[in-house]
C-alpha cells in the first residue's frame, strides 16, 4: 500500500499498520485509515510521519479503541470510533467523501458507503473549514512573532489554510477530489491555483523550504485572499473576520488571548504563560 510518496516512508508506516492489525486480529472490526495517509498523500520528514493516522473503527467497544491508542507507533494513533449499522443514513459531507474515495482498508470489511458525487458535498462544510483554518493562519502569525520560531509549524498552519481556501471554491461549484495532487490541477485556471501548487508541495514534499521573508510573505498573501473570498461570498465567519483584521498594532499577547479564546491555547507550545 502507499501511504505516502516517498518509498522509505512506506516501509515505516507499512509497519505500523501492521502493528494495528495485530490488535484487531481475529475480530470482524472494519478499520479503516483516513485522512492524508489514506489518501496516500502522508508527509513524511526527516524518517518519521508528520501528521497523525486517523484511523477509523466499525465498533462500539471502548476497550479496543483504548487497546489501540496505547500502540507506540511511530506517530500518534488518532482513533474515531462509530457505530455504522445502515451505511446508506450516512450524509455526504466532505470528510466522508474522503474517507470513501480516500482511505485504505485495515480490517474487517469495507463500510459500504453510497457513491456519492462530488456536488453532493455541502458548501457549508467549505465555510465551516475556512472559519475553523482561520484559526490555524492566526496561530501561524503567532509562531512568526517568537523569538525562536518554529519555522516548519509556521508552513504547515499556513498550507491548511490555503487548502482550504481552494477545497472551498472546488465544493461551491460542484467539484472536488479526494487527492491534494488533483485538486492543485484543477484550481490551475484559479488566482488561489498557484498558491494551492505550492501548499500541497510543502504539505507532500517540505518543498519549497521558505526562508522567513517568503513565509511572512506567503502568509500576507493568503490573509488577502482570505479577505477577498469572504467579501466576495459574504460569508459569515467569525474566525476569519478575525483574522482578516489583524494588523501591525496587533502584538503578540494580544494575539495569544485571541488564540486562547477561540480555544486553541493547546497549539500554542510551552508559551502559555
């Protein structure tokens, strides 16, 4: 299986989906791993997976779900468990379009979700996913404004708001794919296409790595694209009303009571206090 696009990767994270298999071995349990590794699109830096597996389970028994979240893995296990008895009741929405058309399958057997279409995915999942990344493009000034930033952290809260900025004029015309790579292809004719490309780079490869001027850069850019797309759509969202009117005058306390705020203080590292 592909988890990811660099091969080594594969060899590691192959492991650690066997490991997963062991706990669920002799069951009937349907897992089903999702998100970026599921779709085959995992970063993977420096030897070891950058994100979370997000693995799903067919199940509503608490102790397999603790039995997996004790595996020492290679990055942390994130276990959603739910109770699928009629797949068929299940709504589209955009993460349950990706894990149909983008996860791999575990253990047990496939959940047998409809097949849906893209345009069946709600709009309001995109406005949901801007107003909720809007949160992460404000941590992502916060990092900036340390005195020892964490460069890498920085990309990375910068790339998911620009993803979803993209994923956002996809769904609202009825297109959407379940893979980064075919989604930066279509945005191509779009003004956001060229910042898509190089977000699903740095997401898939930690290519390009900017220096501190370009990712003071990109950050401006993608705020004003923000602000663009809000106006346009007349969107309500609170997060990135907030975002948007964040200035200069804006020092790093203030920023990091917005954070806590909007109840992101977890992100915010060891500088809590």
């Amino acid at each position: 299986m592909s988890y990811t696009v660099l091969p080594e990767g594969n060899l590691v994270i192959s492991k650690d989906m066997d490991r997963v298999r062991e706990v669920l071995k002799g069951t009937n349990v349907t897992a089903v791993l999702f998100g970026s590794y599921g779709r085959g699109e995992g970063a993977f830096i420096d030897g070891k997976p950058r994100n979370d597996y997000d693995l799903l389970i067919n199940s509503f028994e608490p102790e397999l779900k603790a039995k997996l979240e004790k595996l020492q893995l290679t990055t942390l296990l994130e276990v959603h468990q739910q109770y699928i008895t009629n797949p068929s009741d299940i709504s589209c929405t955009q993460q349950w379009y990706e894990i149909k058309y983008g996860s791999k399958l575990i253990n047990g057997k496939p959940l047998g979700l409809p097949d849906w279409q893209a345009y069946e995915i709600p709009y309001a999942d995109a406005v949901n996913s801007i107003n909720r990344r809007s949160v992460s493009m404000i941590l992502g000034k916060y990092e900036m404004m340390k005195e020892d930033p964490d460069y890498r952290k920085v990309a990375e809260q910068i790339v998911k708001g620009i993803i979803a900025l993209g994923d956002a004029q996809l769904i609202k015309r009825g297109e959407f794919h379940h893979l980064y790579t075919v989604r930066s292809l279509m945005l191509i004719p779009d003004e956001i296409g060229r910042l898509y490309q190089t977000a699903v780079s740095i997401k898939l490869l930690n290519q390009p790595q900017l220096n501190p001027d370009e990712l003071w850069q990109l950050w401006e850019e993608t705020r004003a694209r923000y602000r663009q797309y809000i106006v346009d759509n007349s969107l309500r969202v609170p997060n990135g009303e907030l975002l948007i009117n964040i200035t200069e005058r804006h020092d790093k306390e203030t920023i990091k009571k917005v954070l806590i705020e909007l109840g992101a203080g977890q992100w915010l590292g060891d500088d809590t206090k």
